[in-house]
C-alpha cells in the first residue's frame, strides 16, 4: 500500500500535461492528506513530506506520528531520555527514541525501529554475568569493529537543522554532550508564516560515534564450565518478543583487509548442546537448546519468546546460557550480546539466514 501511495502521489505531482488551473496534490486540505499518509510506514511519511507544503505539514502532524508511537511512549522518554528538549512534537518523539539510547553505564541500549515503532534491546557482553570472567585463562574482553551495534546508523527522520556550509553538524543529543557526528544532509526550502523562504537541511541520517557503540566482546579461550546469567527489567510495550544470544564460533581479525577467522580454540561444542533458558517476572518460562557449529559467522541463538500484556509496568526477565557436562572442555566462543526483537523479526532473521534454535 505505500509503494502504491508514494508511486501514485510522485507521478500525479509530476505531470507535465495538467493544467495550471487543474487541482493538484497542492489543492488537497492538509487534513485529507494526513489522514491518507497515517496507513504509511514512518519512513514514507518523511519521504511524502517533500512533495509540497500540504504534505509536509500533514507529515508533522501530531496524530498521524502518536499512532506510530508505543502506547506508553510517554514512560519510555522518561525512562531513558535524560534529556529532552521543551515542547516537542510527536514526530520529534519518534525520533528521538529512534535513535539508540544508552542505560546502564553503556551496557544496555534501547531504540525502536524507525518503520515499524517497535521496541527492540542490546545487553552487552559486559552487562551480563559470565562464570569466570575474571580469570583471563578462561574469558577476555577483546575490543571488535563486529559487534551488532557496530554498522548501526540511527535516523532522525527529517529532523530539520538550520543550513551550513560543512558535512558535519553538532548536535545535542539524548543524554550526551555536544559532538561531532557525520550526516547525510538534503537541501529542503521552506517559507515562513512571514512568506520568506529560507534553506535549511533535512537531517536524513545519523551515524553513531565509536564511543557509543559495543566495542568490544567476550571471547572464551576454554573451560569446563559455561554458564552466563542476565537480567533486565523495562517497561515493555505491549506485545510479543524474541529474545537471542548472539553469538559465533572462532575469533575474527582482518588480515590485508581481508576478514579472516581464527578457529585454533574451537573444541568440544559437537559433545554437547549449549541450553538457553529465560524467565519472566509474571512467571512465563521458556527454553531451548542448539549445538553450535559453522565457526566465522555470527548467529542469533534463539532462547525463547515472551509477551507483555501491561506496558505502563515494569517487565522482570531473567535468562540463561549454560553448558556445565564437565567431562570435556570447549573453547573458541565470542559473546557478543543478548538482543529482544519483536516477534516478528524472527522471520527476518531467517530469511538473512543469522537464525538458529
């Protein structure tokens, strides 16, 4: 339906053969065409609002942008916007908790997903308890350009920032200081109620700075024992999750620019399954086991799924990877992450082939 939109509205706006004195896209009220692009995904609202002024307007509309948000997206941008700027608009909102937002010390990170308004979660390697951690025989943290917040670009979704004559912009954003961050910047004019017209840039991207991604993952040289706990408690939306460890067999490095993966400490995942397990605070329990193989590629191991019914309350979840027969040992596992998806994603994790369980 909103290829069919954006194709039907790009051409109609584009027709050489009607008249002037014909209606146009122009002549439509600017509630006509709010109430059309709301059945739209976020980012064909933003795309729609460059055709003229009525969709741009319609596209900044409070009602069409609170029904992409969360139903308690209130608690969330209290949750984990430490700063927010007076008065915004629902859109801005949605931008803001588009972007990846940090908690707990960097050790956890929260965004939605800019098409569809879910709410997805990252737990590092470093928020989660793994049996000796501490004793570099066994475990180390090695820093990676791999993790999965790594190649992540956020969006602002045509968040509109004075013009300027460089590629980078600064920018305050939720709960940091002012920095530097490279954009991807489109020219877009518009008139003032006073009939001026001025240029300005429509931020259509935003990449990430190093600092505030996972740079580093858990890497397992060898043990008897694998045991790794987690725990996290958020005001889910309503709905239903998947919950993954994500994880990959052999250490990876490039050589020549060329990624290779080193498979040397790969032993002792063919004796046994690794289990995974989780529970949730409303008592829901779920469980599953795999036997990891296929060393240089990053899987999401599934744990389990879980539903959240009341989304103004605090979801308790506790989850679990073990693999404890201590008659071998097994080595060469990098733990990037613990990662919760709306249900859905699973069939896109599939189709990508980065599924597992």
């Amino acid at each position: 339906m909103g290829a069919y939109f954006s194709v039907l509205f790009i051409n109609q706006g584009g027709l050489s053969s009607v008249s002037s004195s014909s209606p146009s896209l122009g002549d439509l009220p600017e509630s006509c065409v709010a109430s059309i692009i709301g059945y739209l995904d976020p980012p064909e609202i933003c795309k729609l609002g460059k055709l003229n002024r009525a969709f741009r307007g319609a596209s900044w509309a409070d009602f069409v942008w609170e029904s992409k948000l969360p139903s308690n997206y209130q608690v969330l941008v209290d949750k984990i916007l430490t700063f927010v700027p007076e008065n915004l608009g629902k859109r801005e909102i949605y931008s803001w908790l588009c972007t990846t937002n940090t908690l707990d010390g960097g050790t956890k990170k929260v965004w939605l997903d800019k098409s569809s308004g879910g709410l997805c979660m990252s737990i590092s390697s470093k928020g989660l308890h793994i049996t000796g951690i501490d004793d570099r025989r066994y475990w180390n943290h090695i820093p990676t350009d791999e993790s999965r917040l790594a190649d992540q670009n956020q969006e602002f979704l045509g968040h509109i920032v004075p013009n300027r004559s460089t590629d980078m912009i600064h920018t305050n954003t939720v709960g940091m200081q002012k920095h530097k961050y490279e954009v991807d910047l489109s020219t877009l004019v518009i008139v003032g109620i006073d009939g001026v017209e001025m240029e300005c840039w429509m931020l259509m991207s935003i990449s990430v700075p190093l600092r505030f991604r996972f740079h580093s993952i858990a890497y397992l040289q060898q043990t008897w024992w694998l045991e790794v706990d987690g725990e996290v408690e958020f005001p889910f939306p309503a709905g239903s999750y998947s919950v993954f460890f994500r994880l990959q067999l052999g250490r990876s490095s490039k050589r020549f620019g060329r990624r290779i993966c080193n498979s040397e400490d790969i032993h002792g995942w063919d004796k046994k399954p690794v289990r995974f397990q989780l529970w949730t605070s409303d008592g829901q329990h779920a469980r599953s086991q795999c036997t990891l193989n296929e060393p240089g590629k990053w899987f999401h191991y599934h744990i389990g799924d879980f539903n959240v019914e009341n989304s103004n309350s605090s979801t308790k979840i506790k989850l679990s990877m073990t693999q404890i027969d201590c008659t071998h040992t097994k080595g060469g596992l990098c733990l990037d992450s613990v990662v919760i998806y709306p249900s859905k994603y699973r069939e896109k994790l599939k189709q990508k082939g980065f599924f597992r369980c």
